[in-house]
C-alpha cells in the first residue's frame, strides 16, 4: 500500500484531489493530508473521509520545519503531492510576503525534509519515492491576445504577480533539487480550474454566489482577458498519470484547449442558473444581465493563458475528459445543493475580505 503526503488537501483543488483517489483507489492506499487550515482550507471537503482508517489529516504549516521532519519520521512515505499555497492573485497584490513565506519557503522545507528522508548516503534514492510540485500556467506571464499562441513546457517564466512570482521561486527551487541532487521530482503547470469546493474569492464561484445573493457580477477592465478552464476532476487525473506514468524530472503542462473570456463566462453561469432554478424559486427573477459591473481592473492584468497539453497527451495519453458546458452545469449544480457549505464560507472574515477588495473597485 502506497502513502502519500499531500499538503493542502483541505483546499479546493486539495480536497478534491482526494476524493478522486479514494474512488479510483479506495483501499489501495493511505493519504496523509498536511494542512494548516488559512482561510481557504476547510474540513468540510473532507467530512465523509473521516471513516476512512486509511485518511490521516495533520494540521501543520509547512513552513515549521520540525512539524514536517516529524510527519515524515512517523510514516514511511511513497510519495509527495504539493498543492499548499495562498493560491489567490488579488491578494497576493495588496499582500504579497505570506505568499512568498508559503510558496517559496515551504517548499523548500517540503523539499528538503523529503530529501532528508529518502536520500541514500551514496546520494541515490529508493524506488518508487516521487514528489509532485503542482504548479500554474501563470509562470509563464501572459500570451498575446491572438488565439493562437500557447504555453508550452519549454516557454520561459516571466511571472507578473505576486503569487505567480512564488510559484515561479517555487518551481525553480523544485528544479534546483533535481538538478542538484537528482532528486525525484516533477512539476505540473495547470491552467485556470473550476468546480466543487472552490473557494467564492475565484472568478466562478463569486459569479455563482453573487448572483444567487442578487448582488452585482464585478467584470474587471473590459471583461475581455482570457482563461483556459479545466474541470477540477480532470486535473486530479491528470496529477496522478504524471506521478505514475511520467517520466521524472520532467515538467508537464495540463490543460485542455478551452479558452473563455471573462465576459463569456459571466454570460454563461447566468444562463446556466436560470436555466437551473425552479420558476417558483424566488432567487431566479434578480438573476439578469443587470447584475453585470465593468469595475477598476486588477492591477498588472494578464491578458490571456493557453496551455498547450501536446506533451501530456502524446506521453502519457492525458486528456480532459469534461467539456465546458457539462462542467459548469455540475458545478452550479453542485453549489445549488451545497447551499450550507456556500453559507459557512461566506459567513464572518468573508464580507470584510468582500469589502477590501471590492468596495474601492
Ligand atoms: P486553495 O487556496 O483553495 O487551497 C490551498 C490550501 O493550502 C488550503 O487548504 C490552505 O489551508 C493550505 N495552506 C495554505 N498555506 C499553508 C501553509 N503555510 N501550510 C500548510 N497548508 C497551507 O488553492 P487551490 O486553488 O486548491 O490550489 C492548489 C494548488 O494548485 C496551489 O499550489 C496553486 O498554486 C495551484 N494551482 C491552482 C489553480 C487554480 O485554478 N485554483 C490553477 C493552477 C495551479
Ligand atoms: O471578481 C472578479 N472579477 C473578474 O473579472 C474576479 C475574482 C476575477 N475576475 C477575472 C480576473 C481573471 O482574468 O477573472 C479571471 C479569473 O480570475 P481568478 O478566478 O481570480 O483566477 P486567476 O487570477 O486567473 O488565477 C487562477 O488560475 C490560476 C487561480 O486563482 C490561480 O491559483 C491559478 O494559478
């Protein structure tokens, strides 16, 4: 049986990683999930796992260099997959240091207590021991807005925010210990992903929450800057093939050609709750295009992100399997159902973070 460490599990891509491989397998494997539970991390995710005798949740920064020494001497572990990280482009711009404290220095502590556990003294390492950095297309800076340029693995890194700034130290670091002590690693950059559990501070939820609240849709700039969205189940798949079928030390891109403008998007996930909503539900009459609000746009706005995924599919034989319309169908569908989690999360520090970021927009 295989142990994975994964760190972040308690977050939006995190837990759903999670979920994903306990349904493909089940008791084939034990996920020991190190979180330290931000604003963004929320057990709820997880709640139906805790049965499991094969789940072990651990709240610890990684960033506190003892706490993962110790997780590490404790389990034996197969394998790493790193999604810890402030996650979030606008807060990285009005508060850029915890996102270099986490994404840069805690992976370096990840990298170097999993080296420290599994190093031999001749400098090689044990079978089967893999550390998967999750990283994001927003290293490589922004593309021209001509729909036929991509991001490809080889593209040079030219972050432009705060957060995509760490994530690029972040990388660089995980490169840095391949290269330097050939240590078994790869990096995964993902486009824009969307689905259950995703945290209302992200573009889809916010829409989603905003509109059923009949509060406005805030579009930054003219609406037009462009994503390439990935359904959330699509990348975990995607994250297990590259662990055990990529080749180590390499970098794989994932993402599935499905590039939206912002504004497309606002004008689907209207149509798409009203088409969802009962005639008789109240929410449904204030859901319009009425709701929509051009506001002051993000500071140092890339314009657009497109993943090329050629490597992923002719390697590995990756592709996603969700299109868009289905996917934003089962994610409004899932919020609509999920009306209590929507609820907690949105309850407390959410309406001062609201406010912060909005009220000046
Ligand atoms: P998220 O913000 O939803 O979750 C991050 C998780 O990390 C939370 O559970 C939080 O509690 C935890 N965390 C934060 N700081 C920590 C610390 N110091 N120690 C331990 N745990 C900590 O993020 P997400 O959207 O699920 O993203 C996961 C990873 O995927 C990140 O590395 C992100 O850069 C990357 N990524 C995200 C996207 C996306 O569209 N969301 C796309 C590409 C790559
Ligand atoms: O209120 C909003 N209005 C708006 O127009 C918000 C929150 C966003 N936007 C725009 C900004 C972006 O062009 O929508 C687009 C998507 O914004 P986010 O959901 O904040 O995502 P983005 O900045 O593209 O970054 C996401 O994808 C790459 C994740 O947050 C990152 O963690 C990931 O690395």
């Amino acid at each position: 049986m295989k142990t994975y460490l994964v760190t972040g599990g308690a977050g939006f891509i995190g837990s759903n990683y999670i979920h994903y491989m306990f349904r493909k397998y089940d008791n084939d494997i034990r996920i020991i999930n190190v979180d330290a539970l931000t604003y963004a991390g929320n057990l709820e995710n997880l709640k139906d796992l805790e049965i499991r005798d094969n789940y072990i949740f651990i709240r610890a920064d990684i960033t506190d260099k003892a706490a993962i020494e110790k997780i590490f001497s404790e389990y034996d572990i197969d394998r790493v997959v790193h999604f810890a990280a402030e996650s979030h482009v606008d807060r990285s711009i009005k508060n850029p240091e915890v996102f270099v404290r986490t994404n840069v220095l805690g992976t370096a502590v990840m990298l170097n207590c999993a080296r420290a556990a599994w190093e031999k003294p001749d400098g090689s390492y044990p079978e089967g021991k893999k550390f998967l950095h999750v990283s994001t297309d927003e290293v490589y800076g922004s593309l021209p807005d001509d729909g036929k340029s991509y991001f490809y693995e080889t593209t040079p890194y030219q972050p432009h925010s705060p957060y995509s700034a760490s994530k690029a130290g972040s990388d660089m670091l995980v490169k840095s210990y391949m290269d330097t002590y050939h240590f078994p690693a790869n990096i995964t950059n993902t486009s824009n992903n969307y689905g259950p559990y995703q945290f209302p501070e992200k573009l889809i939820p916010l829409l989603i929450h905003n509109a059923l609240s009949g509060k406005e849709l805030p579009v930054y700039g003219d609406g037009m800057n462009v994503r390439d969205w990935l359904y959330v189940d699509d990348h975990a798949k995607g994250i297990d093939m590259v662990q055990e079928q990529g080749r180590l030390f390499e970098t794989y891109n994932i993402g599935g050609h499905n590039e939206k403008r912002n504004i497309e998007i606002v004008n689907l996930v209207i149509e798409t709750l009203s088409e969802e909503l009962d005639d008789s539900d109240p929410r449904k009459k204030n859901i319009s295009k009425d709701l929509i609000r051009y506001v002051t746009d993000r500071k140092g706005h890339d314009r657009r992100y497109a993943i090329a995924p050629d490597k992923i599919k002719a390697e590995i034989g990756w592709e996603p399997e969700t299109t868009f319309a289905e996917g934003i169908r089962k994610t409004i569908r899932w919020y609509l159902s999920h009306e209590e989690w929507m609820q907690h999360v949105t309850s407390g520090n959410y309406q001062k973070y609201y406010e912060d970021m909005y009220g000046d927009r």
